[in-house]
C-alpha cells in the first residue's frame, strides 16, 4: 500500500489539467475511502470492463460486481467519471497518465516501487530504436521489446512514439512486474494506445507467473485485451520475452 499521503489537488501529479484535476476532486469525493483502495478498485473495474468475450473462465463480471458492492448505491458512477476523465486527458495530449497517477495514489515506496521519469524513458528509446532495421520484422517475425521490470509501461510508450505506424503490427512489447495493479497499469496503457503486448505478472528472477494478459494492435480500429489462463502457455510467453525464443 502506498506510504504517502496526497495533499491539496493543487499540488498533486498532472493538476494543471484540467481533467486530471477533475480525477483529482473525483477520488477526494468518496468520503471514508482511502485514495489507494479507490485508486486500485479503479483499475480493476476498467480491466474488468475491457477484457474481451473471447477470455476463457475469466470470473470477470464477479470481480466486478463484488467492488461495486463495497461502495453506497450513488458512488459507482464516479468510476465512470474518473476513466471519461482519463480518456480525455489522452485525447487532447496523447500522453498515458494512469502511471502517473499510480504513483501518486498507490505506489509503494517500501519496495523500491519509483517509475523511470518520462524524460528518460525517451532517451531510452531514441538509443534503443535509433538504428533498429525495421525492414527485418514483419507481423510474423516480429520485434520482442522486452523490460524485465516494466512498471506502468511508461518505458513501452516511449518506444511506442518511435516506431513507424507502417510498423506497428510487427512490434510485440513484453512486460513483467511482481505488482498485480501494477500490471493492470501497463496492460491498460498498451491496449489504449493501441499495441500488441503481453504483460505478465510474474517474477524475472525466479520466472514464476502467475497472470498474463495480451493485448492485440487491430489496424484501424482500437485494439483488443484478453487475459491468457492455460498454465502451459504462461510459461510460453515468459519464456520468449525474457528467456528465449519459442513459437507462439
């Protein structure tokens, strides 16, 4: 749970927008809550929301409806309100800020939980992507970008400004985080810009796995999130980014 305290709106993460500001009043709003549980609850409704029918015995209209319960009759619909906020704040700068926000509301400093600063995440791309030759990947060969500790995704959204659009059915990012909410975070992030990804909940060290979730680049249109069950293809995918190659 996150150590600090969140002070006036003012002075909190991304406050001179105007709807982040209205995110800012919104959490403040539920009354007797504190800002990690609504913060985390938060992002669990809207994976609950996004996850594709085609997800296999995902529990997830339970999961959702056992937090809406926890709050009084009128106080759903803030959620609504909070992601048409995050929403907007995308649209007018095509930025992600639920990292951003995490860090703000829910992030743990006990564990060492301090998300690379944008600035730096860009540098990182320019030198990663800067002489790759995006002629050798295809949709079928694709690019691996992988972050063995990868937070909110911020780093990925980097790297994502930099590739070609002509480009971006053959880039896969691959992500792992020992954070749960951390990895909602990351897996919301690639589906809403749009990339495919697997982000996993897991552990590089030991390669252990315990969730993974994929999202799907459509052309054209928004992309796709599904989360991935079969034991034996978890360790499939955790394998390929941070271990080996194998065949999907």
């Amino acid at each position: 749970m996150a150590t600090k305290h969140t002070g006036a709106i003012h002075t909190r993460v991304l406050s001179q927008n105007q709807y982040i500001r209205k995110f800012h009043e919104t959490v403040d709003s539920f009354i007797g809550r504190n800002h990690w549980q609504v913060y985390t609850d938060f992002l669990q409704l809207m994976m609950d929301s996004f996850l594709s029918d085609q997800t296999p015995d995902h529990p997830r209209e339970k999961d959702y409806m056992d937090i809406v319960r926890q709050y009084k009759p009128h106080e759903p619909e803030k959620f609504t309100q909070m992601m048409n906020c995050i929403f907007a704040y995308m649209r007018e700068t095509n930025r992600e800020c639920i990292s951003e926000l995490w860090e703000e509301y829910a992030s743990n400093s006990m564990i060492g939980q301090f998300f690379t600063p944008w600035h730096l995440c860009q540098l990182n791309a320019d030198l990663l992507l800067k002489n790759l030759d995006w002629e050798k990947y295809t949709p079928e060969n694709p690019c691996y970008i992988s972050d063995p500790s990868c937070g909110g995704g911020r780093a990925f959204i980097a790297s994502l400004k930099r590739i070609p659009l002509s480009k971006m059915d053959s880039i896969c990012f691959c992500g792992i985080d020992v954070d749960h909410n951390v990895c909602l975070v990351a897996a919301l992030n690639m589906l809403f810009f749009n990339a495919s990804s697997y982000v996993i909940h897991g552990n590089a060290l030991t390669m252990e796995v315990w969730h993974v979730f994929r999202t799907i680049h459509h052309l054209g249109s928004g992309g796709e999130i599904v989360e991935i069950t079969d034991p034996e293809k978890m360790q499939q995918i955790i394998s390929i980014g941070f271990s080996k190659k194998g065949d999907l």
